[in-house]
C-alpha cells in the first residue's frame, strides 16, 4: 500500500480508488508515510482528511445496507435449517458450524474488493466442495477423524476469509497484518454487540414476565438463531465503514491483557505444580492446556499485529517478550506430554493432530520470540515481527487442509 500511495500520490483518483479499497489500511500507511513526503496541496488534503474525527456514525451507502441485511438473513436461514429441512441438529450443526457466517463474510470483501470472477468462482468452488465433502463424510459421532475434520474446517473456511479480505493483494504480508488487526477489532465489537442485545434480551424477557406472557420460546426459536449469526456481520459492516469506532479500543485491550495474562499464566503454572496435576495421565486437562496455549497464542499474535505500526514502548515489548517465553515453556509441556501418550498407546489421529500442532505453534512462537529479542536488542524494528506472524499464517492453511481432507481417508474413517 505505502509503495502504490508513493507512486499515485499525484494522481487523485488512483489515491481515492486506492482509499476505498481498504480505508483503514490506506490511512495508516498515509499517515506513516507523511512525515517523509514533501509537502504540497495532496499531501495537505489528505493529512486533513484523514485526520479528521468526526462524531458521526457511516453506515455506508445504501447497497451496502442492503448487502448486509441479507446477508444477516441468509446467515440466519443457514442457522434455521435443521428445522426448515428436518435435519438432526446433532448432524447439522458440527459439521457446518463454519458456513453459517464464513461465505457471507467472504462474499461481502468479494463485493467490497471487487474481485475478479475467476477469483469469485474459485472461492465459491473451493466452498461448495466443502460442503459436500463435510456432509458426505461417514456419519460416526465417535470418529476422531470426524471430529477433527470438523474442528478444523472452520479454520480453513478463515482463511478463504482472509483470501477475499485482501483481495489481489495476498502476497502482501502487509495485507495479511491487517487481516489479523480485522479479527480483532472485530472480536471487540461483537463482544460489545453481544452485551447488548443480552441486556435487550435481559430487560424484554423482564417486562412481558410482568404481564404474564412467556415469550423466551419465540426468542430462543427465531431472535437468536438469527440474531447470533447476524453478530460479526455487522460487526464486520461497522468496522469497515467506521475504522475509528475500535482502532483506539483495541490497541488499549491489547496493552491492557498482555501483562495480566502474563502474570495469570506464571501464576497458572505454579498452581499446577502445587495441584499435582499434570497433563501427562489426564487426558482432558491435556485438552484444557492446549486451548489455553491457543488462545494466548492469539493473543500475542494479535498484541503484535495491532501495534506493530504503532510507537511502542520498551515496557510493552518486554511483556511480549516475557509472554512468548512462557508460552513456548507451557507448549513445551503440552508437547512432552502429547509425546508421552504416544509412547505409552501409540498413535491415534487425535494424538497425531495434536503433536503436529504444538510442533507448528512452537516453531512460530520460536520465531516471533526471537524477532522479539531483536528488537530488545534494537537489531530490528517492531514491523519485522509483524510480518515474521504474518509469513507463517499459510502453513496453517496446509496443516488444516490435511487434517480435514487427508486424516479422514488414511485412518479409514476412524
């Protein structure tokens, strides 16, 4: 982006057709370039324009709304479908968790981006066959490999997602950070969505109980089967169209949890020795663990991807730094005892999956960790590590691609 910026800068519209495809991009690498550009009457306009706060709210054009209104129907009438459809939820719901709210996602950066309809045909190809092949897969609710698949296809439907969001620019390790930054801004606002409709839902249910009528069968069957899917798209809208509603929230989140994650995790740690527990003969703490070395995993990725264009103090990047250490100790652990299990009962897919994960996560860990030393040390700047997360993001796309396509057909469906 900074490049294209650097070489339309005199050409107003290529810079408002650059502007539009990705604004929340397009004003960071601006404002970051701002200082170096020479000044003139576009470098003026745009400084203005960009950093202009304004209080009122973009809810976009009128297509859009209306983009996103159906979109919110379809994700809702996908949710619905078990009951349209007579389908076990048991069946339905596992299996095709993921396309209740990733096509119409990536549906809507396809508009927003417009791509190319090849690259539109590709995706909805690539997702088609998803849904076939999930659904046509054996239908044994104790197979590993069943549930593995299904764990995983979410995973790689995020990363069509992430195809379409950065549109023709995905080897653009720049586009890929802003994809990471996207997740979390958007995380936040449905959080805040969500606390709202609850506390809507809250006092609704409150005020017809007063009169005597129970309306939580009609909100359990139809407001919230459509309205929880209806969450991140417009949590999605809002974020695309009011960048400055989350991009100073989200930075402060970041800073505000890395430390007290830190200190919870040490804390953890200790607590488990002094427990006596251990993930290596207990089998669902071994599950526990490993999620918890996932969510701080994302944490720090996300800690990184939001501030890595951002001035960042040396405190902050210790705790970063601390906080990958520790976690590469707790991933050490879940790896020992992942290992452990396999001597003592041999392999299985889940125990396979699993082993290939925290190698994956490990490695990465390793990596950033390093680029954070670096960076203590004033050997690289704090964009390097960014792009050190976002190099590594296509090797998940692989290993989700085998757990979901491969482990089914080599374990036999087991």
């Amino acid at each position: 982006m900074e490049q294209e910026i650097l070489t339309h800068l005199n050409d107003p519209v290529s810079l408002e057709k650059l502007y539009r495809s990705n604004k929340s991009l397009f004003r960071e690498s601006f404002l970051k370039l701002s200082p170096k550009m020479e000044e003139s009457s576009a470098t003026e306009f745009w400084n203005a324009r960009l950093n202009y706060q304004g209080n009122a709210i973009s809810w976009g054009q009128k297509n859009e709304i209306l983009y996103i209104a159906i979109a919110c129907l379809v994700a809702g009438l996908v949710a619905k479908l078990p009951d349209i459809i007579s389908v076990s939820p048991d069946f339905f719901y596992p299996r095709n968790l993921g396309f209740i709210i990733f096509p119409v996602l990536t549906a809507y950066f396809a508009w927003k981006n417009q791509l190319s309809r090849q690259t539109v045909g590709f995706l909805a190809g690539i997702f088609s066959f998803c849904i076939i092949y999930i659904n046509l897969l054996p239908n044994h609710p104790e197979s590993d490999t069943l549930i593995l698949a299904c764990i995983h296809l979410p995973l790689l439907l995020w990363f069509l997602l992430g195809f379409s969001f950065v549109g023709n620019k995905f080897k653009s390790l720049q586009s890929r950070l802003e994809f990471f930054k996207f997740n979390g801004e958007g995380i936040v606002l449905c959080a805040v969505l969500g606390i709202a409709g609850a506390l809507l839902m809250g006092m609704t249910f409150g005020l017809f109980e007063l009169i005597g009528i129970n309306i939580e069968p009609i909100f359990e069957k139809y407001l919230v089967v459509f309205g929880l899917p209806a969450l991140p798209v417009v949590a999605t809208f809002l974020t695309q169209s009011n960048p400055q509603l989350v991009n100073k929230v989200t930075p402060i989140v970041a800073k505000l949890f890395s430390p007290a994650v830190l200190i919870m995790l040490v804390i953890y740690l200790l607590a488990i020795v002094y427990s006596g527990k251990d993930p290596y003969n207990d089998r669902e703490f071994l599950l526990i663990f490993n999620l918890l070395l996932i969510g701080v995993m994302a944490l720090i990725f996300f800690s990184i991807a939001e501030t890595s264009n951002n001035e960042k103090t040396s405190f902050n990047i210790w705790v970063l730094f601390l906080l990958s250490c520790v976690t590469i100790l707790v991933n050490g652990i879940a790896l020992s005892a992942i290992t452990f299990r396999i001597s003592e009962w041999g392999f299985t897919p889940n125990r396979l999956a699993v082993l290939a994960a925290n190698l994956l996560i490990l490695v990465h860990l390793v990596l950033v960790t390093y680029q954070l030393s670096k960076v203590l040390r004033q050997k690289v700047i704090l964009e390097d590590i960014g792009m050190t997360v976002a190099k590594y993001v296509p090797i998940y796309f692989i290993w989700a691609s085998i757990v979901v396509f491969v482990f089914p057909l080599v374990f036999g469906f087991m």
